[in-house]
C-alpha cells in the first residue's frame, strides 16, 4: 500500500480547522488583546472558536465519503453524521460559556475545548485500534482539565481529580484490551479483525480482550457498575464542561463502541435469544444496560441536587443507549444516534439554564429553581421542554427517541429475547424517571419564588443556544425522518 498523505490531510481538515483556531485564540488572548478586559477576551475567543467550530462544520459536509490513508480512517454517513453533531453541540456549548472560570481565562479555556472536540471528530472516523485510542485520549485529556478548571472551588478540582483517575484506569484497560485483540487477530485494523475473526472463532485471548474493552468503554459512558466518577463530575465541573461532557462526548463514545462491536467484533456477538444463545459481547452489553437503566432510575429518586439528578438521568439513559447499540446490528446505526444526538440537545440545554442561573445567584438544589416561570420566562419554558424531552414525552425529540431505540430492539430477537426484555425494562422505569423529571418542573413551574428573588437576566448568547437548543428538539420530534432519513 502506498501511504496517501494528501488524502489524509484532505480527510483531517476538519481536525486542522480547530487546532488552528485553538492556536489563533490563544495567540490573539496573548497578543493582541492581552489588556483587554477579561469579558472581551472571552467575547473575542468564542467568536474565533465559534468560526474554527463553523470552519470544521462545512468540511465535514464536503467531504467525500470513503475510506483514508488505507482504512485508518473512514468517513461513512454515520461518522459524517456524528462529526457534525459533535460540533453543533460544541457550538451550543460555547453559547453558554460565561461563568467566572472562563472569564479569568477566556482564551484557554475556548482552546481546550476546542482540542476536546478534534479528539471527539477523530473518534467519530477512526478505523483502526491505535487511531482510536490515541483519538479517545485527545479527548479524555481535555475534558479532564475542563472539569477540573475552576480552581477557586474545590468541588471542581475533586471533579478533575476523579474524573482524571477513574479515566486514568480506563484508558490502562482499553490499551490492555486492544494489544489482546492484537495479539489475537494479528491486527489493528477494524476489518482485518472482523476477517479474522470470522475465519478462527474466538479464542480466551480475544475474549479477555473483548471483556476489557468493554470494561473501559463503560467507564467512559458511564454505565453502571463503572459510573462511579459521573455525580461527582457532573456536580463539581463548571456548567459549560459538564454540558460538553454528557452531550458530545456521549454522542462520539456511542459512534466509536458501535464501529468497535458491530463492524470489527460483530461475528463475536453471540445469539441475540435466551435460549440455546452462544457465548459472545451481546449478553455482556445488555446486562451492563440493565444494571444502568435500573441503578440510575432508582438512584435519581433520591436527588436533591440537580447536577447530582442529571448524572444519574445520564446513567439510565446509558443504559438506553446500550440497547441501541445492541440494535444496530438489525436496524442500523439511525435510531442510536437520533437517541444521542437529541439527549445532547437537551442536557446541554439543561446546563445551559444552570449556567446562568449560577451567575446570577445560586443553582446547587433542585429547590434553588422555584419560581423561575417568574423570574425568567425564557429559562423557565426552555427547562420544560428540555425535561420533558429527557423525560421521553410527546411529541418531543425525546420520544422518538426512545421510540426507536426500544422497537429496533423488539425487532432485534422479539420480546422474549435480551433486547426485547430490555426494551421492556426501560418503557417501565420511563414511569420512574417521569416522577423526578416533573419534580425539577414542579420547582420551575409551579413553586413560587424566594423572598426578594430578583429577576434574572440572561445574556444574548445563552439567549441564542438555549432557544436554539429547544427548537431543535421540537423540530426533531416533530420530524424524526429529519435525522433517521440520513441512515
């Protein structure tokens, strides 16, 4: 094979677009607007990352599809799909950027999550085991400094901290993992592997392998029993880091796990039925579902703090993500990421709200939202379309979403198979998760406000990506084929 370079570099331009924009931030902040004040040079390092976002955004859109540079990397509807996903939730994100952390520097904090996005595009294309290692630590990397950002709370440092060491771990099991399948196949790239596989069977050394690559990417999406590190960093990160974690990250983890099992793994998946079912990752997945779907349902009930409410929300809607991979070998990839996608418009509306909340008083308790229907209007109606999306109400994105997950997984192996007895699982827990979500409404809704509560004012920007944010979701719920007509 002759390496193709041009053609790699072709294929990387989006990634180029926001590392360059990340060094044209930081050398305009260290240059020419050094002695601005610190709200213009947050002002002016949104506006360059926004255009590096936007930049990135239409060469994802122009790209040829194909495979890159000898299968390394491939660019299909789905990693182009998810690509331009990841970069309007980054964009979104950056909307709500105006709390203090950013403020008192504005320029690298624009510039990490700029980084933070190119591992996340690379993440969404990569073909290859080292690739997509390398691509998910560019990422990790970032999204722990960004947690750990505001050094003037400890909450924020404990979240970096936690986040850092329980990735730390991860990141050893996924490289450990990876050199077995090495060690099995004889390759590193996705389809050599799924050739490989095909022809020798599995074998202990792949299957320790498979465990362990499992084990790292639930530590990553946070699905129970490897969650342990989401409440502490959904609590502690600055809103805009928490928002870009449990929104983009999620979106890009979920592409990368499903091009893993399903292309690279899939003759290992085993019997989609209970009976007479063959060893293999399938029954492995849908218990790491049930766990979540059970363990962060239940564990939401007892909340008191919203952060603490939207990790555990994030914990069960793993869990429905989980079954959506387990049904992308019989109804493709459309259904998992329509899910993804519009639970990222909604939580990183959700931080959105708490972001500027936070700068104008206090937003820790879910009681801190009573009476907001009277102070803003706009949060209050953005916070129940968002909740209610996340709750999986109609005709909200959030319905379809769950609509389609749960009957591609009734389709996968019918009800008496593991998916469909999952499907079920979640349509029932649905009735617990609608408990807590109209908790935070009740507060928002209904609850009058504190004595001498003032009004809150929310900037033009949050304006723009809270309003956004909800339009989007009500549009993808009113149009679902907008997003499923791509696959």
């Amino acid at each position: 094979m002759t390496p193709d370079y041009a053609g790699l570099f072709s294929a990387l331009r989006p990634e180029i677009s926001l590392v360059l924009g990340a060094l044209l931030v930081l050398g305009l902040d260290l240059t020419l607007y050094r002695r601005h004040s610190p709200g213009g040079r947050l002002q002016l390092a949104l506006w360059v990352g926004s255009l590096a976002l936007l930049t990135a955004g239409f060469q994802v859109w122009r790209a040829e599809p194909g495979t890159v540079f000898g299968g390394v990397l491939i660019i299909d509807q789905l990693a182009m799909a998810s690509r331009l996903g990841v970069l309007g939730l980054t964009l979104l994100t950056f909307g709500i950027t105006q709390g203090s952390p950013a403020r008192r520097q504005p320029a690298e904090y624009v510039a990490i999550m700029l980084l933070a996005a190119s591992g996340l595009l690379l993440m969404a294309a990569a073909q290859q085991l080292l690739l997509a290692f390398l691509a998910l630590e560019l990422a990790s990397l970032s999204l722990y400094v960004l947690a750990g950002f505001d050094r003037t709370r400890p909450e924020s440092a404990e979240a970096g901290l936690k986040y850092f060491l329980f990735g730390g771990m991860a990141a050893a099991f996924l490289l450990f993992g990876f050199s077995l399948v090495y060690g099995a196949t004889g390759s590193v790239e996705l389809t050599e592997i799924a050739r490989q596989i095909a022809a020798q069977g599995s074998n202990p050394l792949l299957v320790v392998g498979l465990v362990m690559v499992l084990v790292a990417f639930g530590f990553k999406v946070a699905a129970a029993p490897f969650h342990l590190w989401a409440p502490d960093v959904y609590q502690g990160a600055p809103a805009p880091s928490a928002a870009l974690i449990a929104s983009a990250s999620k979106l890009a983890g979920f592409t990368l796990f499903t091009r893993l099992l399903w292309p690279a793994f899939g003759a290992a998946a085993g019997s989609a039925t209970w009976l007479n079912s063959g060893a293999g990752w399938f029954r492995a997945v849908a218990a790491l579902a049930a766990v979540s779907l059970v363990l962060g349902n239940v564990a939401a009930l007892a909340q008191t703090s919203l952060r603490r409410l939207l990790a555990y929300s994030a914990i069960a809607h793993a869990g429905a993500l989980l079954l959506g991979v387990l049904a992308v070998g019989s109804a493709g990839p459309g259904p998992l990421f329509y899910y993804a996608l519009t639970y990222g418009l909604a939580t990183v509306g959700a931080f959105g709200v708490i972001a500027v909340m936070e700068t104008a008083g206090r937003c820790e308790r879910i009681t801190d939202l009573a009476g907001l229907h009277r102070r803003s209007p706009l949060l209050a109606g953005c916070l129940a379309i968002f909740i209610l999306s996340l709750a999986g109400i109609p005709p909200l994105a959030g319905f379809f979403g769950k609509l389609t997950v749960f009957s591609a997984a009734l389709h996968a192996g019918g009800i008496r198979s593991p998916a469909g007895g999952l499907a079920v699982l979640a349509i029932a827990l649905s009735a617990v998760a609608l408990y807590y979500y109209l908790m935070v409404l009740k507060q928002a809704l209904v609850a009058g406000p504190a004595d001498g509560a003032p009004p809150i004012k929310v900037p033009r920007a949050a304006t723009l990506a809270l309003v956004t944010a909800a339009a989007l979701i009500v549009w993808f719920g009113m149009n679902p084929s907008a997003l499923l007509g791509l696959f």
